[in-house]
C-alpha cells in the first residue's frame, strides 16, 4: 500500500506542513470495519476511558489478541465504574 500525505496544522507559526504516512501506520487493517473507533469516541465525545472501552472491544476480534484486548476493555469500564461513584459521593 502506497503512502499518502496527510497535512498538520501549525498553529504556532500558522503554517500547514506536509509529510507521508505509512497506512500501516496510520490506517492498520485492525482499526478499519467501514467506521474507525476514533471517529465513534469523538462524535460521542467519549472521556478517556470510555473511548479506550470502544476501542478494544471494536478491534479486539481483528488483532489477534482478543482475550487480551477484551481484558483491557474491562479494566477501562472499571475505571470509568469508580470514577462515576466517586461522582455520584460528592
């Protein structure tokens, strides 16, 4: 797969920068299904957490690593668990 450029902003010195990107980098075969996780956790505007939760669950089945990505899912819904009831206590 061929790479492609991909522009970055710089708001510092208000210039666009443009470079190459390797698809396996920026677009791997396990973070693509028709919608990205990244595009679900941000029009959902997902905190940390929760957004990991998505992540590894969305890819889970395609990376090889499913018990270990479902594992990781579990810690984050956790997290998010105690960090609502400690909300909920103040």
């Amino acid at each position: 797969m061929a790479k492609k450029t991909v522009e970055n902003w710089d708001p510092d010195t208000r210039t666009v920068e443009l470079h190459e990107v390797d698809p396996a980098v920026d677009h791997p075969a396990h973070y693509n299904r028709g919608i990205e996780a990244i595009e679900i956790i941000e029009s959902w505007n997902l905190n940390f957490a929760m957004g990991n939760v998505i992540k590894y669950v969305l890819r889970a089945p395609y990376k090889g690593t499913q018990i270990q990505d479902l594992e990781k899912a579990r810690i984050y819904i956790s997290r998010e668990i105690e960090r609502l009831k400690r909300d909920e206590s103040r």
